[in-house]
C-alpha cells in the first residue's frame, strides 16, 4: 500500500517547519518545505534585481530555476540551479518577500508543479499554506497548525536571533498580522483550513506534543485504510 502524503497547512511562525521536518524524520517519510521554494524565488528575484512591480519577470525568471532539495549531513538545504540557498532564504528580507512573491499566479503554478511532482509517489510530508486545499486536496493527511500571532512573533524573533540576526517582536508581530491577511485574502489559493484538516492549536503545546498529535493523526488514518482495502 503506497505511503501517504501528510499535509501540514498553517500561517506563519505556526511551527510547520520544525514539526513537518521531525515527523518525516520518525516516519521515514521525505520533507518538503514549500515556503523554502518560495523564499528562495524571492531571494534569486533580489539577486538579479527584479522588483515586485515586475511580476511577469519574476514568473519568467520562476520559470527557469532548478529548485530542489538536498540532505547534508541529515540537514535539508534548498538549492537553486546548484547554489546553496538554505542560508540567504531565512534573512528578513527574505521572509518579507516570500509572501508577495507567493501570490503571483505564475509563481504559484510554476511551484506548484514542481511540488506536485515531488509528492507524487506519497511518503511525503509538505507543509506550507494551500497543501490540503490545493496542492495536494486528496492527501490522505491533513493537519492545520495555528498559534497566536504574539507567540509565532516570539517563536520567529528566536529563530532570528539563533541566526545572529536583530529582530523587534514588535514589528515581527505586525509583520506576522500583516501577512496573515494578505496569505488569507488572495485570489489564489489563499490560506484557510481545508475541511477535512485537523485544526491543531500550538500555543502551549512542546514541539514534540505536536509531532505525537499528528503521527497519531497519521496511524489511525492508516488503521482506517488498511480497514476499508
């Protein structure tokens, strides 16, 4: 029976990256960071000199990128056309970008297709904001993961600073807040929980409170397969 792709949706800071990266990791199953490849078409957007007012040439330039992802040292990194971007994606420029970048049509189909193949033979576990919704709608797992906006602003400010990078929790707040409307609001694929997703509240949960929630989610699916075949 072919393994199942678990799909872990939520908006930022909700803790998809670290949770989806350590249930892979117990599972067997490959991780995929979606947000990473967006981050990343941002980051070659900057580095050729392409603004936001150019949509079409970030789709161009979306178009021709050889994105994917390599285990080093049991560490996942992102590369693009060959380049280790793992670093330069987690800069706040960076995150700032990502969003915008995200909701260009073209952007999101190149993605998404690239996404979709990388998920096609199950076994997976993609987290981003429209997995269950639209990249993967049939995946057999679907958790939602949200946390309040002033715990995700403290979460990312560590994760900054982890990084050596200054960061006010304030605007980091704002930032978040900001984001979360424009994710939620546009045309496509927004971010929303998926009807059949199993909406998971971090704020006072550990990280491995999560993880245990969600392959419990993932056994019993299983035990419910294996029932009905």
């Amino acid at each position: 029976m072919p393994r199942p792709i678990i799909a872990i949706d939520g908006p930022a800071g909700s803790g998809k990256s670290t949770i989806a990266r350590i249930v892979a990791e117990r599972l067997g199953h490959i991780y995929i960071d979606t947000g990473a490849m967006y981050r990343a078409v941002a980051v070659m957007s900057l580095e050729a000199g392409i603004s936001l007012d150019e949509p079409d040439r970030i789709v161009e330039l979306a178009n021709k990128l050889d994105i994917h992802f390599k285990k080093v040292n049991s560490i996942q990194h992102i590369l693009v056309d060959g380049c280790d971007v793992s670093e330069a994606i987690r800069t706040p420029e960076a995150t700032r970008l990502s969003s915008p970048v995200s909701a260009i049509p073209g952007v999101r189909h190149r993605l998404v297709e690239l996404q979709r193949k990388m998920g096609a033979g199950g076994g997976v576990v993609m987290e981003g904001r429209d997995i269950g919704t639209y990249v993967f709608p049939d995946a057999e797992v679907k958790v939602f993961l949200t946390a309040s906006p002033e715990e995700r602003a403290r979460r990312r400010v560590k994760d900054f600073e982890a990084a050596g990078i200054h960061a006010d929790v304030e605007k980091v707040a704002a930032d978040i807040r900001e984001r979360d409307e424009r994710d939620s609001t546009r045309d496509m694929a927004p971010l929303c929980q998926a009807d059949d997703a199993v909406l998971i509240n971090t704020d006072n949960m550990s990280i491995e409170e999560v993880a245990d929630a969600i392959i419990e989610i993932h056994n019993q699916t299983l035990k419910i397969v294996r029932k009905d075949s």
